[in-house]
C-alpha cells in the first residue's frame, strides 16, 4: 500500500510529520482508556485539537476499543460537542456489520472476543464548535478488566526487586490505522 503509514512515537509530535489537511482520516485502536485522567485519554478535547491540526476538513476518526469505559466518555464527548457521528456500535461483530477494514481482528481481540466480550466502535467527523470543545461531566464505571490490582501487581514486584537488592547488598543507598491525503498513515 501506498496511501498508509504507521507512526509509533508521542502524540505531540504529530504535526512534525503531517502538514495542516495532509490527514483524511485517523484510527485509534485499543488505546489505554486512562480512566482516572481525562487529559491524557486520546479522544479527550486535548487530543481531538491536536488531530484537528492535521485532519483535512471533513477528515474523520475511528475508534476502535475494548474498553466500555472509553467508549461511553468517547460518545458522551461526541454527543456534548455535536460532532457528526458517521458510525456508532457497541458490538462491532454482532452481525450488522461486513465492512472488511473492521472485520479485521487483532490477536488480543479475538482473546476478547472469546470471552464473550464486545468491541465498540465510533466513527465521527471531528469540528470544533464556536465555543470550543466541552468535556462531559458524567459517571462512568470503570473496566473491570483493567483493575487497580494491576498497578498493585506491578508495584508489588518493584518493592519486591527493592527489598531482595537491599537485603543482598546491605550498603546500597540506591532507592531501587492514520491515513493521509495520497499516502496514509
């Protein structure tokens, strides 16, 4: 394919690579959904300015993802700000669909998928409005799947190389998707 590129790098820098209109459309697929900070969520307001800077007018976004959480704050920010929804499920594969770009299954989505899982999909065309962008003040449950113990599993193996270092040397002080206009992204 010519029309395609895939970037892997900050968000930050995506005008670095894409002129002003370069961009027709921009996937994001299975991000973090980053439930306890709105700034850092790719479909957040911070974020959809940044695409905007690249997009062409009329450019537009997908979502993919597996997370509910990121799905529901996604289309409440769509709704609240009026954006063109184009396509919405959340269930991508129940049926309705036979797109062959969305048919396509990541391996972890499948895993998903056979726990009995969905994938949700939006598919919108970004525009600020006059008054710029609002984020939603709503509730939102959390994904089970992506729990605190987690994080804890993960501090608890640091404490765990922490302590087994101090303890064997006892002097150590040390605190142990894009798609661009003619070629794609």
């Amino acid at each position: 394919m010519t029309n395609v590129a895939f970037l892997r790098g900050e968000i930050e820098s995506l005008t670095s690579f894409f002129a002003p209109g370069e961009v027709d459309e921009i996937w994001i697929t299975f991000p973090d959904p980053q439930m306890k900070k709105v700034t850092k969520r790719l479909t957040s307001s911070r974020f959809i300015r940044r695409y905007l800077e690249v997009l062409r007018p009329g450019g537009s976004i997908h979502l993919k993802t597996d997370s509910p959480f990121l799905y529901t704050y996604t289309k409440a920010f769509v709704e609240l700000n009026h954006q063109e929804i184009l396509t919405d499920t959340a269930d991508l594969y129940d049926g309705a669909f036979e797109e062959k770009i969305l048919g396509i299954k990541t391996y972890y989505e499948r895993q998903w998928l056979s726990r009995g899982l969905t994938i949700k999909y939006l598919h919108f065309i970004p525009k600020e409005p006059a008054g710029g962008f609002v984020e939603p003040d709503i509730e939102i449950e959390t994904d089970s799947y992506r729990s605190i113990s987690r994080y804890r599993r993960v501090t608890s193996h640091y404490y765990y190389a922490h302590h087994t270092l101090s303890q064997t040397h006892p002097r150590s002080t040390e605190t142990s998707p894009l798609t661009r206009s003619g070629t794609g992204l």
